[in-house]
C-alpha cells in the first residue's frame, strides 16, 4: 500500500500527483497530503517551491530565497513542518472524515533522516491508508531501506497512479 513515481523530467511528478489529486477529488475521494507547486523564476533562477495541503484551502511555501550566489538546499523546513502539521490534522479527522489516500509529493532528505512526512507516511500505513509519494534517484536506496520491501513503483502516468490507487484504497 505504499506506491511510488518516478521521472527524469523536473516538475513532471509535481505535476502528475497534483492532477491525480485532482481527478480523485472530483471522484469524491477524501484525501490527505500534499502536492508541490512549482512558480519559474522569471529570471531564469530556481523555482518557488509551493505545498497545497489537500483536504484544505492552504499552501505553505516551502523554498527559501539564499540569494543568487547560494549553493545550499533551498527547503524551508519550518515551512515543511507547517504542511506536515496540518495534514496530520487531516489524517487525525479534523473534518470528521478518513481519508482513502495519503499523497506526499516527495519523499526526499527530510524524510530519509526521520523529519518532515516520514512519521505521517509510517502512521497512514499503519492505519491502512495507502500512501503515494515520489522519490528521486538520489533518494532510492534510502527509501527503499524505509519502506523494507513494501514500496511498489507505479509507472509515471495518470492512469497508471489512478488504477493503483483504486486497487489499493479501501472504499
């Protein structure tokens, strides 16, 4: 019950999970997660990373501005720990409705050392609620050791995350 994409092309997953979002909403689907958002830079520097937090109105930015010399990783975590916190208030029933599916756009190097969605993810699995998340070469080994064999990669399509999705979600 835990599903994973994958792709080369930047922003391609961003905006796979956001759409398969969308079309699951409109089904009816309650959901919890979030999808990323990406705003080009009209300069030609590194996008504004932005978090929609499903099942709400919100959306917590998630990139920090280090200035055009900056070579570090451009993750706000305060900002990442804010979606996190409300979409455990998600998943706590908030709303008073459980949720079918857990998306959680990445699972990147927050999630590798512990932090940002991990504990979520190990929570919904635990509760029965899949999870579908993307995870970046760098990322594999790691999230493979974390999910200890439960991990399946679905292929990057729509139909391909919808058909698991439906496969996998209880009704």
């Amino acid at each position: 019950m835990l599903g994973y994409v994958t792709s080369d092309e930047r922003g391609a997953v961003d905006r796979l999970l956001t759409e398969a979002a969308r079309v699951l909403s409109e089904q009816g689907w309650p959901l919890a997660g979030v999808v990323q958002e990406n705003f080009e830079d009209a300069s030609g520097g590194p996008c504004d990373m932005v978090l929609h937090v499903l099942a709400t109105d919100r959306a917590i930015r998630i990139s920090q501005n280090l200035g055009a010399m900056a070579q570090g990783c451009r993750l706000d975590p305060v900002g990442l720990e804010q979606a996190a916190g409300l979409v455990e208030g998600v998943l706590n029933g908030a709303d008073g409705v459980r949720p079918r599916l857990l998306i959680i756009n990445k699972f990147g190097k927050q999630e590798i050392e512990g932090r940002g969605f991990r504990p979520l993810i190990g929570r919904a699995l635990s509760e029965d609620i899949p999870v579908l998340t993307a995870v970046n070469a760098l990322n594999m080994r790691s999230f493979q050791d974390f999910a200890a064999g439960m991990g399946r990669p679905i292929e990057p399509s729509l139909g391909e995350i919808l058909d698991w999705a439906k496969a996998t979600s209880p009704a």
